[in-house]
C-alpha cells in the first residue's frame, strides 16, 4: 500500500493547463485516497457478522482480564414468519470461534370485521346497492388492509370504495363501503376478500342475497281493430308501464297469422305481400326512431303504436310478444283482432261511342266511377290487352276511393286506321277479381283540303325568264294533312316542293314556276295527293312570247357595274347562249337605228364589248368581254344595242338593249392619326428603358415637348478666346448661371421622358364603298406587326367602309449612344394604281449629347513654355442633363521634335539686332568693340539656354487627373475653414460652394485671411488633412499639395503645434516635373459639369509646348449614360528663328552728295510667322529734300510666314564728307 501511495506521488508532473495545485497538495490527496483504500481492505479482511432481521450491539470491541462484557441482539422481522441465523465470536489469539443461534417468529397485525356475513336479502336485477363493512385492528401494530377483487362464483359484480385502508395501532376501527349487482337471477353467496398488507394475511366475509327480476305492464288486454277495408293501414296504440326501481329490457317478437312467430324488423311501407308480416310496432318517441328493444326506465312507461295492412279478405288472429330480462320465462303477450272488408263500384256511363274520328287526332271524354259501400277502398285500370288501331288513355290508373265517394276519369282516345273500332276498360278493386266497367266504340276518317285557284293561268310570259303563280292548298281538317304535289314530265312547269304537311287550318302556299325558251301555247296540270285522302289535278296554261337568247349574267335593262377605280380596267366576261330553235346573227353596236349588219358607226365610249358580231346556233354560246378604264373621276352611263337576223333573214332586228352604268372614283383611305410618335429612353442606371405607356399619352407629351422645345442652330465659329459675345442668349445665359450657382443642387432628371414608346397603333380606314388592294411599306427601323411576324412590308384588303389597325414597332438600330431624330414614313401604294399615301413616322432616341464647335483647334505656333489657349463651345441638343466629364489618352497623344535648321551662328540671330551703317573704316572698328549696352535701340534678351528654361509661370492646371485633385481638394479645405470659424461663433454668411471652374482657391484664401480668426491647431488641421486625404492622388505632388493648402489656410493663424505636428509636411517642395509629359502640354476647364437641355458652354483648352515640337492629342469628353466625344487638339512650338545675308552694310567710298543705296535680306527660318518693324534715327524729311545724315529704310514694317524673306532697301545721304557710322534698330 505504502509502494502504490509513492508510486502514485512520483505522477505528479507539470502537465500544461492541468496543475491546479502544487506538490504538497497533490501528496494530501493522496494520502487520503490510500487512507479510505486501506479501511475498506481491512473490513473486507474482517468478516463482519450482517444479517437483514438480527443486529449484535457492539460488533467488536476489548475485553480485558476479569472484565464481563453484554451484547445487545435486536431482532427486526419484516413479515409474519419464522427467522433464524447463527454468529460467530472471534476472539483474538484463539484458533476457534464461539458460536451463536439467533431465532425469533414476526407476528402481524390483528384485523377484524364487524360481521362475518352480510346477507342482503332480495335485490333487484342489474340493479347496484351499497352496503358498509366495518374493520377494526385489534393488535399492537399498524395494519394496511387492501381490496382483493375478482372474479365472482354466482356472476355478481363487486366493488369496494376505497380499496385501501390504513389501520394504526391507536385506531378502533374504518369502514369499506361494499356495491353489488347481478344479471344473474337467483341465490347467491359470495366471499368477500382483503388482505393485510404487513403479514399478507388474507381475511374476508360472507355476502349472502336473493337477486329477482321485475316485469312490465300492458295498459290493454288486447287491441281490436274492428272492420278494415282490404289495403288499407290501420293502427292502435298502447303503453309498456315498468313500476319497478330499475330500468327493464324488452324484445318485441310479431306472431304470424298463421301461427309462426318471427322477431320485428322496422319497414318504411306499410304495404306488403300476405308472406311477409303486415303487423308493424312502432316505439313512440320523441326521436321519432323505431326499434325492436328497448328499456324501459325506473317508475316510467313506453307508448307503442301497431300498425296492420289488410292484404286479405278474411279475418285475422295474432299476438304481440315482449320478451324481458333476456329470458323466455318472462314473457307477456298482446292478442290483435281484424276483419277485414271490400268495397263495391259501378260506372256512369257504360258505353263512350264517337262516331266520327279524324285519323291521329286526340279526344277527350269522361267517365265516373262511384263506392256504393261505406268502406273505402284502392282500384285500379288492368287492361288485359291493348287496343288494336286506335289509343285509350286514363288520366287515371290507380287511386284510392272514400266509401260512397266518385272518381271522376279522362279518356283520350285517338285511331290511327279508317273505319269502327271498339275497346273495352277493365278496373280491379283491391282485394277482389277484374271487371269491365265501360266499352269505347270509335270511326277513323282522313283529312280533308281544298285547292285555290280551280287552274292556274300565266297568260304571256318571257322567254328564258321564270315567272311564277301561286297555288293555295287550305286544310280544313282538325288533323296534318300531308299532300305531294307533282307536275306533268317534260313540260315547261314546274315545282320546288313536292311534299309538304299542312298543320291543322292552316294554309299551303306552292308556288309554280314557268319557264320557256320558245314562243307558243303550252298546256299542262299539277297533281296533288293527300295521304288518306284525295287526288285532284290543277290545270296550267301558258303563252311564250320575247328572245331566245340566255344573257349570263343578266345585263338587260341595265347593268351597273358600281363603282370603279380610275386608272384601273375594268373587265367582265357575259355569256349569250342560244336557247331557241332558231340559228341567229348577232351584233353589239351603240347606234340606236341600224339598217344593215354591216353599216357600223364607231362612237367614243368608255366600255367596249369583244367581240361585238357573232353567230350561234341552238344550244351554242358565245362569251363576251365587256371592257371600261377612265383615268379621272366621272360617272359613266353607256347603252348598247344587240341586232340580229335569224335563219336565212338579212333584216337586223332590235333583239335587245341595255344601260351599263359605273362610277369611277379615286381611291380614298383615312388614318386614325396624323402622325405616330415613338421614342427610346434610358432609365437611371443608365440601360435602355422598357417602361412603356400608351401610345396615345406617348404622342402627347412628345407634341408638347416638341412644340416647347426651342432648339438653336450654332453657326460654326472659328477658335476665338471665351467672350460675351458668342455666349448664347441673354435668356439661356441666364439661366445657366442660376444653375452653375447651384453646383451643389442635384439635376433634375424629370425634364425627359423615362418612359419608352417602342410601338403604336393606326387605324386605317377605306372610305370607299368598294373593297381597297394596298401594299403597306415602313422607312428602316419601323416595322409592321403581325401575328407574331415583323416585317416592313405587307399586303392588305379592307373592304368598303371597314377599319383595320395597323401596329408599328421601332426597332431602332443603336450603333452609338448619342441623342438621335429619325423621320421615316408608312407608304401605303395602290394596286394598279399610281395614287399614294404616306403617313409620318417621327422617333428620337434618347442619349445625352453635346456638340463641339469646333471639334479640331490647331494652335499656329506656340510660344515654347507659355500657355496659350483657345475655346470651343459645348452645347447640349438634347432635352436631358449631360454631366461630362474630361480625360487625356495617353494612346491618343503623339508629340515629335521639329527639325531645326542648324545654320552660321553668325548669321543666325536669336535676339532683336542693331544695325551699324557705316564707311569702312567705321567697319574695321565696329568689329573691335561691342555696342553699348546702354543704347536705345538695344535690347537686352535672355540668352538662348535661358529662353530654353521654364518661365516658371505656373500653367492652369498641369495634368487633368491632378487639376481635379487639388481643385476637389482646394474646395474641401475651404469648406472645412469655414465649418471652424463657425464653430468659433463668429457670425459669418452661408457661403455656398463655388463652381471649380469659374473660382480659385487664392480668392477664398484670401477672404479667410482677412477674417480675424482664432489660430488653427492641430486637431482642425488634422480634420482638414483628414478631408483631403479622401481624394485620391496619383502621383507626388499629393503632399507638396497638402502642404501648400494647409500654408495658405493657417498663414497667420498658425499655432506652434501646427509647426511641430506638421514640419515635414509643410517642408514639402513641387516636385519635378517633365514638360514633354501630357499633363504638362494640354489642359481643360473646366474638366467636369453638368449641361441642361439646350445649354451652351465654353470650354478652354490650354497648350503648354516645349521649344521645337509638334503635338497631336485628342481630349476624351466621357458623357454619363452617353457616348465618349473627341476634340482633336493640334500645335506646334517654335522659336522665333530668322537670319540676315549681312550684319552690317559697308557702302565703301561714296561720294557725299550721292544718295548711298544697299539691300539687307531677312528670312523666317522658323516654323512660326513673325513681325518685324524697322526703327531709324532720321525718318526721310517731309518736303523730300534729304539732310545731311538722312537713312531709310523700306519697307519698314511686315509679316514673314515660316520659310519665307523680304529684302529690305536701305537708302543714306551722308551729306558731308568724312567717314560715318549710322546705326538702326529692328524689332521681331
């Protein structure tokens, strides 16, 4: 044990997150873990005497020499039983153990009842009671007495309320209350169990009874229904009474009149066949529902309702059982009495005869059938065959009559056959045989007509022309009359209907058509047959007179061709067939009087008849076109006159004549809308808008917008500097500076549509009464819809008077995000017809736009290292806000390096010169001494490496990215300013943020110095570092920037803290900067805005160039939601380069009264153009005549383009003899 306590102590090691004590208390648990170890062990080792009933006090203990020691045993049994056990004595240093015997009897509680037997004399069946037992512990230990239940040996049901009671010592006594009942008639003796719970004792009493059943009453001793007509219900009712205290079970059975017995079923009908039983029981109550059982409660009754149908003649017995408590033993029964009895009929009259019938016609007659008994009855109609050729009907077939009562019934009779016919009607009463009671006697007859007129005469009729006569057939019968009607074959006569049903009085018209082909007499009749009827033939006479010949269509008198396009022919094709028996010759002509066939006249008409002379022969036909075209509106009225000769005849004869008659019209159509209107907007982000509404409010707000729109051409102006004078108008100026003033306000974007109108609809309307042929075309990017189909071209037919809607969809082509105006049209062209129609088609594409005039400057040259500028105006044509934005691309710029011509330096002048005119000694000496500084007409110029270096004159702005850094961040150090001064509360003016291109930063610079402000600190020049550090800055100019803002915003008002948190900011230097760099060459302003509709701007473009190049750049205009516009900037930079073929001009020796003449050369050896401009000291004399020392110099003043010279005459008068030295002067 000691090993384990050590082993375990070396396990204590620095464990990571686990030593939570330190060693010493690690050993303490230790020690007490073997220490509970060690104790366990030994009582193991020990052998300790344990029992559950006995208990030895004290278990172990030292005795010492001559000493007694007691032992306490205690016995403790847990059930009423016997217990024994032995223990063992160890005593230390003996090799045996003294042995015990421990033995002891558990006695229980003493439980008794207050009876031993519970007799309960008679009880009622299925009926509970309840009885009190008493149990008293007599002992001297608590008793639990329990319930035990189960099942009985007489059939009874027993139960015990509580089931459990606890008895203590000190208690007398507790009751159990006892409930029995039984469906078993008879003795009984039941016993009674409990059990005590501590000793599992079992106790009980005798339950001892008499269980006897009760029966139910009849309020009747039997039910006698009397006298009962056969069929009829009768009923009866009586009471079940129940006087006993317990409800009692019943069984109704039904005896069969003859003598079986059968258990009741409820019916719905009462009236069955003799087989079944008739007798029902019903149960009244209140739920109206019936039932074979039943119960009756305690002290209460049921009503019962029989019901007997008489389905036989004689006398009936039978009886009605109740069946109760389960048991035929118990049994009551009911007696029924019946007689039943029929009653007797007779007919009035007994015979129903109609002598005349029509054939299907019905009748109407009526019997009466009367009870000459005092019973009612039921009978009905049992014909035992059916009529033969005729129809008997009753409206009555079966009823029920009341004793000496009537029924009165309908006869329809109706025959279908000629001639007498007799049936007889056969009624049974219930409950006795068939008898006849009445005989039908009738006579079938058929219909009759009458015909109007007796005959039918058509007098004269015209050939090949049907004419037609009526003929009357009246039907004077109450019944259809059916007749066919027919004509004589192979006459002229004939008719459409051949059968026609004439409905009673009713009237036929048939009409008879003649039609004849030669002239003459002809005779013939029509036969009408009347089913079941007569036959009688109508005469018809006819006489032909007129022509044989068939016109097809029909042209005489007239034919009106309608109305007719002009422009257009007209053709229609007629057909003359030869009907006749003669052969005939005929011809068309418009002369009204013809002698012969082949005197003709030919007369200006507009329709013509091919051929107009023909022949034909019996059933021969020819086909004629008539053709008309007029090409102006008029209506047209033409007769034309058809002369013949037949057989073997020369005489023309009129055979027929006609009018043709047309109007020829122009074709006239009428659109719905004078124009249609469509557009394509762009929403806020920029896409293409497909919100649309109707085509109607569409072309509304793009008329008003139209009509409000005042759109100004700009004349192309050359490249001028900004100036009033080629600003817009006074009104739009105005007006744009009242928006530049609110640079911080946002754009109102609601001044356009954001809706799209992609299609519109057109009404076309013919307002001709003929039917239109048209050939619809659409201009590009319009389109005709149709079922689905797009297409810029359809067919159409509107007929007369009719309206089509036409859809046109603008299907823009969109090569370019630029605001776009199209005018198209909807052509409709004419069939065969030059007359067209156009309707127009305005559509504007909305994209922000702007315009620059121009859109190329080309800087002459350019002074090397200055700025030079130039404007362009920048208008907006569009009805939207245009917010643009400038940029430079590096892709978009080239800059090359002139070629300097590299001649004498002497002869190549740089600086404007002086000029010595003198003899040549004068020469000899200008040579050996340098002008005087000091002389008036020199100018002293920089050198050529100093006119090479940067002026130093800061250009506008030196790269775009890096003008809209300082600018963004020159505005928000001002802005920050003056957020402090008002916190300082001093009462300042809301100063509104100014446009960056139109105010510098030094203005408001200077504005704040004026103001006596506290000094800035570092926490305000930390917030406006903090401002300014939000742009983003490309390059390293950023600090040099903050740090020169941050100078001109505390000058004056700095702190000490500002000098010691911000040295090394504020010891920033302007980087370095390239001037061959894009940034450093071109420059914009403003570089970014917002234009309105309409709007104009001038926009300046800055050129800073080094000595001796040429640029080519282009400025990128990026429009929002619009396309990128390009302005294409060209320059060059030159020094102003000339040379002189002399720098001096030696005249020699001349005399002094001559006029000394030399030429001087000057040339532009330059890129650029220059002007130069002489300066002597004595000008020539106004009256001409020359003094002494005169020079001149012509011409005095000029321009040179690059490359090209002048030459210069120089003119002197010494006057005076001796050497002279003249000196001039002249400026580029």
């Amino acid at each position: 044990m000691e090993g384990m306590a050590d082993m375990l102590k070396t396990k204590h090691n620095r464990l990571d997150f686990m030593n939570i004590i330190d060693g010493e208390g690690h050993n303490m648990v230790i020690e007490d873990q073997c220490k509970k170890a060690k104790q366990e062990l030994e009582e193991k080792l020990r052998f300790a005497y344990k029992s559950e009933v006995f208990s030895i006090i004290p278990s172990e203990g030292l005795l010492h020499p001559n000493q007694t020691l007691d032992f306490l045993v205690i016995f403790s049994p847990k059930t009423n039983d016997y217990y024994s056990s032995w223990a063992y004595l160890d005593i230390g240093g003996k090799p045996q153990r003294l042995p015990l015997a421990l033995s002891g009897v558990g006695k229980g509680p003493v439980v008794v009842f207050n009876a031993t037997t519970l007799n309960i004399n008679n009880v009622y069946m299925n009926a509970r009671h309840e009885y009190q037992i008493v149990v008293k512990n007599d002992g001297h230990v608590p008793a639990t007495v329990v319930f035990k239940g189960g099942k009985t040996e007489f059939g009874g049901d027993i139960e015990c309320v509580p089931t459990t009671r606890y008895l203590s010592h000190f208690d007398k006594c507790k009751s159990f209350v006892i409930k029995f009942s039984s469906s078993v008639q008879g003795q009984f003796v039941e016993k009674v169990q409990f059990m005590i719970e501590e000793s599992k004792e079992i106790i009980h009493f005798l339950l001892i009874g008499n269980v006897v059943c009760p029966l139910l009453k009849l309020s009747t001793k039997e039910l006698d229904f009397g006298h009962i007509p056969f069929g009829e219900c009768a009923a009866r009712k009586f009471n079940l009474v129940n006087d006993a205290q317990v409800p009692i079970n019943y069984t109704i059975t039904v005896e069969d009149p003859r003598g079986s017995q059968a258990q009741w079923s409820p019916r719905e009908h009462v009236v069955q066949p003799y087989s079944n039983i008739p007798i029902l029981v019903e149960t009244v109550s209140t739920s109206g529902i019936c039932s074979n059982a039943g119960s009756v409660r305690e002290r209460d009754h049921h009503e019962h309702k029989v019901s007997f149908v008489v389905d036989t003649v004689s006398d009936v017995q039978a009886n009605i059982f109740f069946t109760m408590w389960g048991s035929e033993k118990y049994r009551k029964s009911l007696p029924i009495l019946i007689k039943p009895v029929i009653p007797v009929l007779e007919c009035e009259p007994t015979e129903v005869s109609m002598n005349f019938c029509f054939l299907d016609f019905e009748y109407k007659r009526r019997i009466k059938l009367k009870n000459l008994t005092n019973y009612s009855g039921r009978f009905k109609y049992a014909p035992i065959k059916e009529p033969e050729n005729m129809v008997c009907q009753l409206n009555i077939t079966e009823s029920h009559i009341e004793p000496f009562g009537e029924i009165l019934i309908e006869l329809t009779v109706m025959t279908s056959e000629l001639g007498p016919h007799e049936y007889d009607l056969i009624f049974e009463v219930h409950g006795a045989q068939p008898k006849k009671y009445c005989k039908v006697i009738c006579n079938g007859q058929g219909p009759v007509v009458l015909y109007s007129p007796d005959a039918l005469d058509f007098e004269k009729v015209s050939l090949l022309k049907t004419t037609t006569s009526n003929l009357t057939i009246t039907n004077e019968s109450p019944i259809p009359a059916e007749v066919k009607i027919s004509t004589k074959p192979n006459t002229p006569f004939f008719v459409d209907i051949t059968e026609v049903r004439i409905h009673p009085e009713h009237v036929a018209v048939i009409p008879v058509r003649c039609y004849l082909k030669n002239t003459g007499k002809y005779e013939s009749y029509v036969r009408c047959s009347t089913t079941k009827g007569e036959t009688i033939d109508v005469k018809i006479f006819a006489t032909g007179v007129g022509c044989s010949i068939l016109c097809e269509p029909e042209i005489v008198p007239e034919y009106d061709a309608g109305f007719l396009l002009t422009h257009q022919i007209f053709r229609v094709e007629i057909k003359f067939t030869n009907l006749g028996k003669k052969y005939t010759k005929m011809l068309w002509t418009r002369q009204k009087v013809l002698k012969s066939m082949k005197e003709t006249e030919e007369i200006n008409s507009i329709f013509s008849m091919t051929p107009n002379q023909f022949e034909l022969a019996t059933n021969q036909y020819q086909v004629v076109e008539v053709e008309g075209m007029s090409n102006k509106v008029r209506t047209v009225e033409e007769d034309f006159y058809c002369y013949a000769t037949f057989d073997k005849g020369n005489k023309p004869t009129l055979l027929m004549a006609y009018v043709i008659k047309a109007s020829f019209i122009e074709p006239e159509i009428q659109f719905s809308k004078s124009e249609l209107e469509f557009m394509v907007s762009i929403n806020e982000e920029g896409n293409l808008s497909l919100t649309t509404r109707s085509s109607v409010a569409g072309k509304q707000d793009v008329k008003e917008r139209r009509d409000s729109d005042s759109t100004t051409d700009l004349e192309h102006h050359e490249s001028v500097d900004a100036a009033p004078d080629i600003l817009p108008p006074t009104t739009i100026v105005d007006d744009v500076q009242k928006k530049s003033d609110s640079s911080d306000s946002e754009v109102d974007d609601g001044s356009y549509p954001k809706y799209s109108v992609l299609h519109d609809s057109v009404a076309i309307g013919n307002t001709t009464p003929i039917p239109l042929k048209m050939r619809l075309r659409t201009s590009p990017s319009f389109y005709l819809y149709n079922d689905g189909d797009l297409s810029q071209y359809m067919s159409l037919l509107i007929n007369g008077g009719d309206v089509y809607t036409v859809t046109i969809k603008f299907l823009p082509e969109i090569y370019e995000k630029r605001y776009r105006k199209d005018e198209g049209s909807l052509t409709l062209q004419f069939d065969n017809h030059p007359k067209s129609v156009k309707l127009p088609l305005h559509s504007q594409l909305f994209y922000p736009s702007a315009v620059f005039i121009p859109k190329e400057i080309e800087f002459q040259c350019v002074p090397p290292s200055c700025m030079s500028s130039m404007n362009i105006i920048m208008q907006n044509t569009t009805c939207m806000p245009v917010r643009f934005k400038w940029s430079l691309k590096e892709e978009f710029f080239q800059l090359e390096d002139l070629d300097v011509p590299l001649e004498d330096t002497k002869s190549r002048i740089s600086f404007p010169p002086v000029f010595t005119v003198a003899s040549k000694p004068e020469v000899e000496a200008l040579k050996q001494h340098d002008i005087p500084s000091g002389s008036k007409h020199c100018i002293k110029l920089p050198s050529e490496q100093e006119a090479n270096e940067p002026t130093g004159k800061p250009s506008a702005h030196s790269s775009l990215s890096k003008a809209e850094s300082v600018r963004e961040i020159q505005m928000l150090a001002i802005q920050e300013s003056k957020r402090l001064l008002a916190t300082s509360e001093i009462n300042t003016t809301n100063i509104k943020r100014q446009s960056s291109a139109r105010k510098r930063v030094s203005t408001a610079v200077g504005e704040t110095r004026k103001t006596n402000v506290r000094p800035i600190d570092a926490i305000d020049a930390c917030i406006i570092l903090e401002r300014l550090t939000e742009c983003e800055w490309d390059d390293e100019r950023c600090d040099y920037e903050k740090a020169r803002i941050l100078r001109a915003m505390t000058e004056g008002n700095r702190s000490e803290i500002i000098d010691l948190e911000f040295a090394e900011l504020l010891s920033k230097e302007p980087p370095k900067s390239d001037p061959r760099s894009l940034r450093n060459i071109l420059t914009i302003e403003p570089i970014e805005g917002v234009l309105y509709p309409y709007e104009y701007m001038s926009i300046m473009v800055g050129l800073c160039l080094p000595p001796s190049v040429r640029v080519d750049a282009r400025a990128v205009c990026s429009i929002e939601n619009g396309e990128d516009e390009q302005v294409i900037v060209k320059g060059f930079s030159s020094r102003i380069l000339y040379a002189l073929d002399k720098k001096s001009i030696e005249f020699g020796r001349k005399l002094c009264c001559e006029v000394c003449e030399e030429t001087l050369t000057l040339t532009n050896s330059g890129y650029g153009s220059f002007k130069y401009h002489v300066k002597c000291d004595h000008d020539c004399p106004s009256d001409m005549v020359p003094k002494a020392g005169w020079l001149c110099v012509a011409p005095k003043s000029g321009q040179l383009n690059s490359d090209e010279e002048v030459v210069l005459h120089i003119r002197y008068f010494p006057g005076v003899a001796g050497e002279f030295k003249k000196n001039f002067s002249m400026q580029v």
